[in-house]
C-alpha cells in the first residue's frame, strides 16, 4: 500500500512530465516561416520612351513594266539579287522596232531631199518674180510647197525619234538600284505596254517607318521637337533577340488627322547591313530627352491578376501586403512605376511565385544592382549609336 506522501509526489511528477511533453510538441508544431528575398525599391531619373508599333516601308518600290508591246526575248538577271540603277533586266524581240526606224530614216532622208529642192525652187522663183518673169501666184505656191516640205520633215524627225525611243525601251533597264523581286514573266511571253506588270524593285539602303502618336502625348511630350532636331529612335524587329537599331526621326507631318486625333510621323533606319526588310513588323520607342524621377523595380517582381498589375510589399510585421500599381517603361531587366509605390518601400524581388498575400515571412535583405543612372545610359547609348550609324 502507498503512503500518502508517496501518492502525492507520483502525481506531481506525472504532471510535470506532460507539461514538458506538451511544450516541446508546441515547439515541434510552430510554422516555420517562408524565407525571401525582399529589397527597398529605389528611385532614379530615367527618360520616358515611347512605343508604338509599325510596318517597315522602303523610301522607294518599284513595280515595273516595259514601255512597248513585244515578246520577251531573255530575262537578264537573278530573282533575289540586288541590281544597279540602268541595268539590263529584260530585252524583247527587238527586230521590229529595229524596222521602223530603217524605214523612217529612210522617210527623212526623202524628206530632207524633197525640202531642199523645194527651197531652191523657191528662191528661184523670188529672183524672177523680181524681173516680172513669173507670176505672183507662182512665188506664193513654191514658198507654201517649201513651208510644207518643211512641216512634213519635222513630223519624219518626230517620228523616226519615237521609233529610236521604242528601239531603246525594248531593253527594260532598273530605274533605280535595290532588291528585285522574281520575274512575273519569262522568256517568249508577250507584254503590253504600261500594262504587263515584269517585277518589282525596292530600295534597301535606307527603311522607314511610318508611326502615329495620339495628340495628348506629342503636346506633353513632344510639342516643341521639328524633323531638324533628328530625335534618336530605337527599333526593335519582331522575334528579334539583336541590339535595338537606332534611327531617327526624320518627318513630321503638317496637321493632326481629325479622325484619329493621331498625328504621323516617320523614322529612317540606315540598312547598309540589309538586316530590315519593307513590310516587316516591328517597335519603334522614342523619347524627348527629358529626366523623371521614377521608382524602379525588377520585372520579375510584378505579378499578373486578370487585368491588373501588382507587388507584394513588406509591412513592418513582416507580412505580405497586396498592393496594385501602374507600370511605366522597361529598361532592360527593370520597369518604372507610374503608381502604387514609393521610394523606399520594401517589396518581394521575385513576385509570387511561392508566397501570397498575408504570409509572414522571414525577410533576406537584398540590394537591387542597378546602373549608375539608367535614364543617363539609355540616352547616351542611344546618342552613340545614332551617331554611328549616320556616319
């Protein structure tokens, strides 16, 4: 049998070692908190760029076609190939046009001999009608004669230079130098004149790119830049992984279309290299030169719900907070924000992939490697090489 003393100090140690069970399982079930790389969002100047979308156009297209009717004797060049301004690219049957004009230098030659008797005839006849030995009526009909033979000497000459014109068209040349298209026609196929269509040529030196700007931003971004000021413009191809070529901005237009409250601009891009080619989609980014300040964080830091834009922000307890903003330019790995943060603010870097809104966290403190000055080295990169490719 237990004594009474016994029993009371059995129980106390009974409790005491559930206490301690229940404590270390209570420590065992704490969560542990997620860790994350969390940094405070800095503020710099940057230059605003704008972009827009556009179709590549060569400054000049040709669709050729000859300038007589005939039959395609030979096709003189490579489809594909770049061809020179004068350059040989289809002869047609020649032998006609080679006909007509031995027939009417034949006709001038008649004609010449028939005008210069017609002139010593008349001479001869105002000598006399001096003597009274012929008749007024005379003299007038020879000099008529000779202002006919005349007349018809001159429409000879027209004519016979039209055939010489006909003769030299029967050899379709490039009027200008560029890429030509494949042949539509081939040898031994008839072309009329100002009709068939041969192929096409279009300039490749240089490309455009035509592009509107919606009238609230040129009056606040733009209203006082002229085509003079050449304003650096960045392209960037469709799929295209290459450095932004740069041009600039080379045509504005005289008004504001009244439909579209749009106005039309152009920039020119040199393309020695032949990389750009007419028709191509692609980016077009301007901008006016002037700083901002702007908050700037890293793309991969934005999450995406449904149609807004938004960042996780660390509040002082350490816990995510849901936060909507508006987002500004790219720059590289880094955008700007419009709205919806400010200087300083602690963010989750890599967005929500494994965290939510309301999760306590633990923070890893992080410094986001920015450059010196993103907007300085935007706009002296884009100074570089525009000048470099004017050169």
């Amino acid at each position: 049998m237990f004594k009474p003393t016994r029993l009371v100090t059995l129980i106390s140690a009974l409790l005491l070692l559930s206490a301690c069970g229940g404590s270390e399982q209570a420590i065992t079930n704490a969560p542990q908190l997620q860790p994350i790389d969390v940094a405070a969002t800095p503020q710099i100047n940057v230059a605003d760029w704008h972009t827009y979308t556009t179709r590549l156009s060569s400054p000049n297209e040709v669709a050729l076609r000859a300038r007589v009717t005939g039959v395609v004797r030979s096709v003189n060049f490579r489809e594909g190939d770049t061809v020179e301004r004068g350059e040989v690219l289809f002869e047609l049957d020649d032998r006609t046009f080679l006909a007509d004009v031995a027939s009417l230098a034949a006709q001038v030659t008649r004609a010449e001999a028939a005008l210069s008797q017609a002139k010593s005839e008349s001479a001869r006849a105002l000598r006399l009608s001096k003597q009274k030995a012929i008749s007024t009526e005379e003299v007038d009909a020879r000099v008529s004669l000779t202002a006919q033979r005349q007349a018809e000497l001159d429409a000879l000459r027209a004519s016979f230079k039209s055939a010489q014109l006909n003769l030299e068209f029967s050899k379709v040349t490039a009027p200008i130098s560029g890429k030509i298209s494949f042949a539509e026609v081939t040898q031994g196929n008839t072309i009329r004149a100002n009709d068939t269509l041969l192929t096409t040529i279009v300039a490749t030196d240089k490309m455009y790119a035509y592009f509107d700007i919606d009238e609230r931003t040129w009056n606040s971004q733009f209203a006082t830049v002229t085509d003079t000021d050449k304003l650096p413009v960045k392209l960037e191809l469709l799929g295209s992984q290459a450095q932004p070529i740069i041009g600039q901005l080379d045509f504005i237009d005289n008004a504001i279309d009244n439909h579209s409250g749009t106005l039309k601009v152009r920039a020119s891009f040199d393309n020695k290299n032949g990389l750009l080619r007419p028709g191509s989609f692609a980016r077009v980014s301007l901008s006016s030169g002037e700083l901002n300040n702007r908050v700037i964080i890293p793309d991969k830091a934005v999450g995406t719900d449904l149609k807004n834009r938004f960042v996780l922000v660390v509040n002082d307890a350490n816990t995510l907070e849901y936060r909507l903003i508006t987002l500004g330019n790219r720059y590289g790995e880094f955008r700007a924000i419009e709205s919806g943060l400010s200087a300083g603010e602690r963010i989750a870097v890599n967005g929500p992939a494994r965290v939510g809104p309301g999760m306590p966290i633990s923070p890893n403190n992080v410094t986001l490697t920015l450059p010196e000055s993103i907007s300085a080295q935007v706009v002296a990169m884009t100074e570089i090489e525009s000048t470099q490719g004017l050169n």
